[in-house]
C-alpha cells in the first residue's frame, strides 16, 4: 500500500533540497500497510476512478485524502445544510457550509503547512523521465516494479477511446504525446501487444494510422533521437533566440 511521505528523502541519495526538504513529497510503498479493509477501499476506489475515466480525468488525490482523514480520525459533525430551489439563502445555512469546508480542508493540511496534490494534466512529464532512466541505466535502480505498476497505471487511465493520448488528459490525441506513452510502456516492459485493454497495440495503431512517428512534433523528434531510435539528421534545430520573437509571431 502506498503511503504519502511529507518532508523526508534526507537519506536517499538521489534527492537533494535547498530548504530541508520542507514540503517534499514522496511516496513510499508498503507492503504490509493498512488494514484489509483499508486496502480494499483504495482498490475499489482504482476500479470506480478507472469505469468513470472518459468522464472525470483528474484523480481529485483520492489516496492522500483518504490517508490524511485516517491518520488526523477526522469526523464531519457539522451537518450539511440544504438549501431547496427557491429558497433563502441564510447566513446560519450559509456559516455552516464555510464552517464545514474549513473543518475538511484543515484536516487535509500537511503537517508542513501546505496542502498536498498531485502535479497532473500534461501527459509528457511521465514518458521523457523513464526514457532519461532508461538511457542513463538507472532504470532499475529508481523505479521499483511498484512505481512501474502506477506509471502504466496512469498511462493506462489516460489513454483516449481511439487509442491515443492527448497533451493533457482529457484532451484529443497527439502524435507527440501517444509516440512517448506508446514508448515509456516498451521500456516498462510491455509487449508489443499488451497492456490493459490491449493499450500497445491500440496506440501504436493510432500512430500507424496517422503516417507513422516521423510526423511527431519538433520536441517529439528531439527525444526519439536521444533515445536512438530516430536520426538526428530529422530534427529541426530551433535557436533559443526565437523565444524573444513577440507573441504574435507564428513561432509562439
């Protein structure tokens, strides 16, 4: 079971921090963490995350939450105030709601003052990361079989019904982002054909069907050549003078 960790990592050698690690957080996997029915419950709430995929994408931080209220025993006893169509507004009704949501939201804060949440949307952060492992051989040495597990996860939660994967989730395929989740899963050690509802298969058909690779974006074909498996001579070198060209350039 996985556990949210606030403030730790002095021992690993692999992170660093200039402020004490305040706020850094990590997740850490235990085995032999939580109840049988706390093990149950984060499962089942996997199962509803991924059957309702296509129509919420983000997470909401489901397991941090459902940590962080066990660990602090937290109990609503505020009642929820219902307000019927038509009916006044009043500030007893109206002090309850505020006072509820302050009593959720303050047994979700961090003992470091800030409140946890996962960094998702964009769906090229995961992919370029586990190349750079791949390629530097340390593949093996940061990632366990568990941080495989979720990395395919996420990939697996986020790819589109027509096979590919959007810049962000929730957002229509792109040669760009589908090319490097179709290859983060190859290095994970997925067949050619597998993953969940045959996800290798679907995406490298989504990018067959669409000319191949080589239509990828600039950034795309930079990362296939670090990795080797496109020529440097495809890519299109751009100066990063370019950037104080004004924003209605076309470059922007």
């Amino acid at each position: 079971m996985w556990r949210l960790k606030i403030g730790e990592g002095g021992n690993d050698p692999y992170l660093q921090s200039t402020n004490n690690f305040l706020g850094r957080q990590t997740w850490e996997f235990d085995p032999n963490a939580g109840t049988d029915e706390e093990r149950a419950e984060v499962e089942e709430a996997r199962l509803n995350f991924y059957n309702n995929r296509f129509n919420v994408q983000p997470s909401s931080d489901l397991l941090w939450r459902l940590q962080f209220l066990k660990e602090k025993k937290m109990k609503q006893t505020i009642p929820q105030p219902k307000i019927e169509d038509g009916e006044e507004v009043t500030h007893e009704a109206t002090t309850a709601a505020v006072n509820k949501s302050v009593h959720l939201f303050s047994a979700l804060q961090s003992i470091h003052g800030h409140w946890p949440a996962e960094n998702s949307g964009p769906m090229f952060f995961s992919a370029p990361l586990v190349m750079s492992l791949y390629i530097t051989g340390h593949l093996n040495t940061i990632f366990s079989s568990e941080h495989r597990k979720e990395i395919l996860r996420y990939i697996y939660c986020h790819q589109n019904e027509d096979g590919g994967w959007g810049l962000y989730i929730g957002g229509h395929s792109t040669m760009f982002c589908t090319a490097l989740n179709y290859i983060c899963m190859r290095l994970l050690g997925v067949g050619p054909d597998g993953g969940l509802n045959n996800a290798c298969e679907r995406g490298r058909k989504w990018i067959l069907d669409r000319g191949g690779v080589t239509t990828i974006s600039s950034w795309g074909k930079t990362w296939l050549s670090i990795l080797g498996v496109y020529e440097w001579s495809g890519c299109q070198p751009m100066p990063p003078e370019f950037w104080l060209f004004p924003s209605y350039f076309p470059i922007h």
